[in-house]
C-alpha cells in the first residue's frame, strides 16, 4: 500500500480519493476550497494545508484538475509539485487537459527526477464513485505497470494507450463521441416528446437496441426529468471540445459533427449554463425546435 496524495477534490477526485482510502491506501488531499478536504478527512483520509504538502512524503500523487492551465499552476513553479516532491515519485495526473500540455508536462516531470503518466478518465461523478472509471494511460510501460495498484482502486478498464500525451488524445475523441452522442439523443427525445409519444417506453426500447448506450441509460433519464445538475459541467465539454478542434487541425484531420456540436455547447455556455450537467444541450434543442 501506498502514501497517496489527491490534489483537486471535485466531482471526481472526491470519490476517487475515497475509493484509495478504501483500498487501504494512506491518502492525503489537498483542495482549493477547504470543505472538500473535511469530506476526505471524514471518509477516513488526512488533509494537506498546500500542495507542497501534499507533495512532501507521497509514493504516489494523483491530480484531478479541471483544465490545462490549473495542472500547470499546481505542478510547475516553487510551491508545485515538481519543486517539492521526492525524486522517483510518480505523478499520475487524471484531469483532462490538452495532449501537448501533457507532453511538456510530463518532460519537466522527468527532468526533475520524477515519473509522470497522463491517466484521464470517462465513466462520470457514477464511475468514480462505483470505482469502474474507463483509465486511458499514457507514459513509460514500467511506470504505468507501478500505477497498477492506485489505478486499480479507481477503474476498472485500465489500457496503456502509448507514450507520454497520448492519453490525453484519446481521451479527447472519448469527448467528441460523447458529445455527439448527448446532442442526437437530445433531438430524439425532443422529436419522440412533440410526437406525443411515451417517452418512458421509447427509451426502454431504444436501449435495448443498436442506438442503446451508457449516454442514452444516464443522460436520458435527465432530459425527461429536467433536472440538469451534474454530473459532467457543459463549461468542462466546452474545455474538451476545445481540445478537440485544436488537435483535429494539428493533425490535419476534420471533425465536422463535432464542430457543430462545439458551437451548440459554447451557445449554452454563452447563455450561462455552463454549471449545467451536459445532458443540458437539451435546453439547446428545445429552444431551437421553439418549444
Ligand atoms: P470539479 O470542478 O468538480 O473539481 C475540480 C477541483 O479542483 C475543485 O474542487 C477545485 O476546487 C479544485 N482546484 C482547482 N484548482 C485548484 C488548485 N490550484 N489547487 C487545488 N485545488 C484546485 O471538476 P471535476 O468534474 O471533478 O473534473 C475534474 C477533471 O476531470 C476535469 O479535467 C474534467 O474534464 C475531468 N472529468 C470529469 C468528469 C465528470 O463527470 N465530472 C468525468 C471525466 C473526466
């Protein structure tokens, strides 16, 4: 077992910091706002007073950020982890950020003795709590064969995608399905809705089919609530979106589905939904179809 440190106690690295606890790992958080800390110390974890202290003595530390330049700001400079860590550490980051950042990152990781492995997820705030997070791993093999035990407490469909950022660019095609998927179902249920059709029904047949998905199960049943608390921020998809367009023109390639879904997501966000779950573009639907 070993000492891990969390840094970032959101949605996600709340419960996934639980689950190390409960693995029986030493686990240490550290959060922006204090009261995601109490919550750790009260699942049995300790609590860091600043990110240097949450570096000093850890085996393992595991970020979970929510953008490129707040992993920056947390590992880089004097008071980051890179500065205060021990020389053979392993720093898992988890957030989502762009691929290239994690590259760089992960470089000035090794240059200061330590090892990195860029390690997103998917499952959502239900697989983090359930430990079942999709892990898709970038780094050195041996260095994500050490992750196994702190990974393994967390997920459970763990894949060693390739080298240093390449987890981060399969993450982002995981966002541009999802997103994708989300803004479809939002237009079938909106359609089946002005048909008049039984909607409980529908989704229950549709699931058992070729259009069934963990989407439809889990962002279904929000759209015919209306009840759009996350869950997944539409303002996080934006970010993801972001990522997308940017590496899709690096590597020359076009991703003309998400494009259009990446301006329907920044329209939500302009009109201040962006606190909403991303089951939300429904809002997005409705009001184009003037309902
Ligand atoms: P969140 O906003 O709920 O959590 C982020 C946490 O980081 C917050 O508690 C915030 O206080 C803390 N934080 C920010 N800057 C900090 C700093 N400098 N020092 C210490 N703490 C700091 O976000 P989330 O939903 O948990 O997502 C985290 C990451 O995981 C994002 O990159 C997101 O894209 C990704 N992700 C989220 C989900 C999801 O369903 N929510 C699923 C998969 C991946």
């Amino acid at each position: 077992m070993s000492n891990v440190s969390v840094i970032g106690l959101g949605i996600m690295g709340l419960p996934m910091a639980v689950n190390l606890v409960k693995a029986g790992h030493t686990v240490t958080g550290f959060n922006r706002s204090p009261a995601r800390i109490e919550r750790l110390i009260a699942a049995g974890g300790l609590g860091a007073t600043s990110v240097a202290d949450a570096a000093r003595g850890a085996d393992v530390i595991l970020t979970m950020l929510p953008d490129s330049p707040d992993v920056e700001g947390v590992v880089s400079g004097p008071d980051g982890v890179f500065a205060h860590a021990a020389p053979g550490t392993l720093w898992i980051d988890a957030s989502t950020i762009r691929p290239d950042v994690a590259q760089r990152l992960a470089n000035d990781a090794t240059a200061a003795g330590l090892r990195a492995l860029d390690a997103p997820v998917s499952g959502g705030e239900r697989g983090a709590i359930d430990g079942v997070l999709s892990i898709m791993v970038g780094g050195d093999a041996a260095d994500f064969d050490a992750a196994g035990e702190v990974l393994g407490a967390v997920g459970k469909t763990i894949v060693h995608v390739g080298p240093a950022g390449s987890g981060q660019t399969v993450k982002a095609a995981n966002q541009l399905i999802v997103a994708v998927n989300i803004q479809a179902l939002a237009e079938a249920i909106v359609f089946l809705e002005a048909h008049g059709v039984d909607l409980d029904a529908a989704l229950t047949v549709l699931g058992g089919g070729l259009a069934g998905s963990k989407v439809l199960e889990q962002k279904g049943r929000k759209m015919l609530t209306r009840s759009f608390d996350p869950g997944f921020r539409l303002a996080l998809h934006h970010k993801d979106l972001g990522i997308v367009t940017a590496a899709s023109r690096e590597a020359g390639v076009v991703t003309p589905l998400g494009a259009v879904v990446a301006g329907l997501v920044a329209n939500a966000v302009n009109h201040g939904d962006g606190a909403l779950d991303h089951s939300g573009l429904f809002k997005g639907v409705l009001e184009l179809s003037g309902r």
